[in-house]
C-alpha cells in the first residue's frame, strides 16, 4: 500500500508562513545594531501570525473528521504532532546544553521546564535569556493537548457550543489580561513594567490563546458551515485590506499599555484571521500563484524559528570585523548564515523525522479501521 498523496500546497499559506518567520528574524535582528523602529517595535506580530496558521490547520484537521461523522484518529494526531515538533526542538535543546558557545544568552531557565514545555508558565527574563523564545512552542504544545480534549467533549454535538465555548475564552483572556496588567504591571515603573508584561502577559499560554481560537473559529466555519465558507472566500478582496486596517490600529497602541493588554491581541488575531481568508480566497492571486522563495521559507521556518538567535549571536561573537562591514552585506550575512544553520537542522533531522512519520502513518493505513489524517 502507498502512502496517501499529500494535498496541494496552498500558494497563500506558504506565503503567510514565510512572512511570519521573515516578521521574527527581522524584529530579533533588530537588537544586533539594525535600525528597524516598526519591527524592532511590532515585530512579535509574526509569532501571532504562526498561531493563527497553527489553529486553522489543526482545527481543520480534526474538525472536519467530526463534521463528516467520524471520530478523529487520535493517535495518528498525535504521532504526527510529537513528530513534527520533537526532534528538531529537542536537538537545538541538546546543542543549547552541551555547547553554551552557542547560547545568544549565558543563562537558561532550568531543563526540566523546557523537557515538559513550561518555560511560558514560569518566565524570568531578567535571568533566563537562552532559548527563550520556545515559549511559544510552549503555547502551541498545550493547545495540541487541550483542543483534541475539546473536541472529544464535543464530538457528540458537532458544530454546537463552539461559539459558545469561543466567546468564553475570549472574554476570559481579556479580563484576566486587564486583572493581570492593573496588578502586575502598573505597579512598575518604565523598565518594570515592560519586564512584568512579558512574563506575566505576553508568554503564558492563558493569556494567549486569542491568534490560535481566531484560527479554529475559521476551521469550524469550513467544516460546519461550509456555505458560510464559501461566502468569505468570496470576500477575500474586501478582507485582505481589513485585515491590513485592523493590524494598523492594533499597533497603535502602546505594545505595553492597558489598552493593548486587553484588545490587542484580539485585534491582531482578527486581522490575520482576514489575511489567512485572504490567502486561500482564488479571487486573489495569492491563492493561485507561487510567490518565488516563499515555499522554501515556509519548509525551513520551524528550523529558523529554533535557530536564529543562537545564529545571530554566534556571528556576533565569531565573525571578525562584522560591525565594520557595509550594512546590507552585514545583514545578508546574518540571514544567510541563519538559512544555512536552518537548512542543516531541516536536511539533519527535521525531514527524516517527517519521513518516519509517514511510514508509521502508512503502517497504520494497513489496518483496518484506521485511516490516517492527511498531511498537515
């Protein structure tokens, strides 16, 4: 038996993938002498963007097998999670550990945090700088186990209490963001307050749930309400400057001020959410066309996402006279330099880890019973 043909990348997708990773690398890049104030300011936005992509696609694989009547394969889901996301994060977390070299930080929050995905729950910024930026892996693990729990609970009713269960959790982040900011950091002046938003708003997975719900609210339109999908697709050309709009106020706001802690995120995640819309609409030619690069940067973001950093630092470290080169021949060495490192880590051990992945999805399609979800 052969193993399912993968579906037909989405041109749009690739390309919002690759924006989100660009978004990142750019705004980190920022703190090694680039002067870029927009994304040196708002440059976060890109790992926004990654929970919107993550919540519509693991949203539409799991909600379409119960709008069809069918129970998920959960464990299919699960392998091919813990294949996905496993070996590259856990390599880069070996190479953190054993060659400190390489760290763009001396000091690193305790392994045990990053072996069980609770660097979020218990950030210390001001002493744990390595490897920080796996909290959002942190935020996306946590949502690969409680959103299948989710729909198990709901499977019974399908399609009813998602709106329900979505405005909670909505409301929910706002209150708690608007508690959490009167409490934690007014009390602060300037410098703590940016500290205490970070640790106690920005990272933890309960204050971030907004990109990830934006994104499954669409997989549950498309899966129960596919006339009402239709019609946004239809839409595309009127969301894709919405969606442009509601970034720009969102980004209005002081990134750190109570206004942003309560609203801004939502925002955020209800622009992507147009822009995602956008991507797949086919009367827009992103949905059709294959903007050159994007694909490639789209199959190396996980493995850019985990490196850059340590990438940028060690050039800091280790390239001779980099503060004295010309500014675009610095920054095309940083990207280069960072590709490289990535495509290393994607040849290295993210693709064969896929692959296996595919073989144990084929072995279990031999069964019967047992149909494997499709490739995410």
């Amino acid at each position: 038996m052969h193993p399912l043909p993968a579906p037909p990348r989405a041109p749009g997708l690739d390309l919002l993938r690759a924006a989100a990773i660009v978004t990142v690398m750019l705004y980190h890049l920022a703190s090694h002498g680039f002067a870029m104030p927009a994304l040196g300011r708002h440059g976060w936005i890109g790992v926004d963007l990654f929970f919107v992509l993550s919540g519509y696609l693991i949203g539409w694989q799991l909600l379409r097998e119960v709008a069809a009547g069918r129970q998920p394969d959960w464990a299919a889901f699960f392998l091919k999670r813990a294949l996905r996301v496993l070996p590259p994060y856990l390599a880069v977390l070996l190479l953190y550990l054993l060659v400190p070299g390489w760290r763009e930080a001396a000091a690193m929050a305790p392994t045990w945090q990053f072996l069980t995905f609770t660097v979020n729950l218990f950030p210390d910024y001001a002493r744990y700088r390595a490897y920080s930026h796996a909290w959002s892996l942190c935020v996306e693990e946590h949502f690969y186990l409680m959103f299948p729990l989710a729909v198990w609970l709901m499977a019974r009713r399908p399609g009813r209490g998602i709106a329900a269960l979505a405005f909670l959790l909505l409301a929910g982040g706002m209150l708690l963001r608007d508690w959490l900011w009167r409490h934690e950091v007014a009390p602060h002046d300037a410098a703590g307050a940016f500290l205490r938003y970070a640790e106690a708003i920005y990272a933890p997975t309960w204050c971030r749930l907004d990109g990830l719900l934006a994104g499954v609210l669409l997989a549950a339109v498309r899966a129960f309400r596919p006339s009402w999908w239709t019609r946004l697709l239809r839409a595309g050309p009127v969301l894709a400057p919405a969606g442009v709009a509601l970034l720009a106020m969102a980004l209005r706001l002081d990134p750190v001020g109570h206004a942003a802690a309560v609203i801004q995120f939502p925002l955020v995640a209800l622009g992507f959410a147009c822009l995602l819309v956008a991507a797949l609409s086919p009367r827009l030619p992103l949905a059709r066309f294959a903007l050159p690069g994007a694909r490639q940067l789209a199959l190396l973001a996980f493995s850019l996402y985990l490196t850059h950093r340590q990438v940028y630092a060690w050039l800091d470290a280790h390239a001779a006279g980099l503060d004295d080169w010309p500014r675009l021949a610095a920054f095309c060495a940083y990207h280069l330099a960072a590709l490289a490192v990535a495509a290393l880590l994607y040849a290295g051990v993210e693709k064969p880890a896929l692959a296996l992945r595919e073989r144990l999805l084929v072995r279990r399609q031999k069964q019967p019973g047992l149909a494997a979800l499709q490739e995410r």
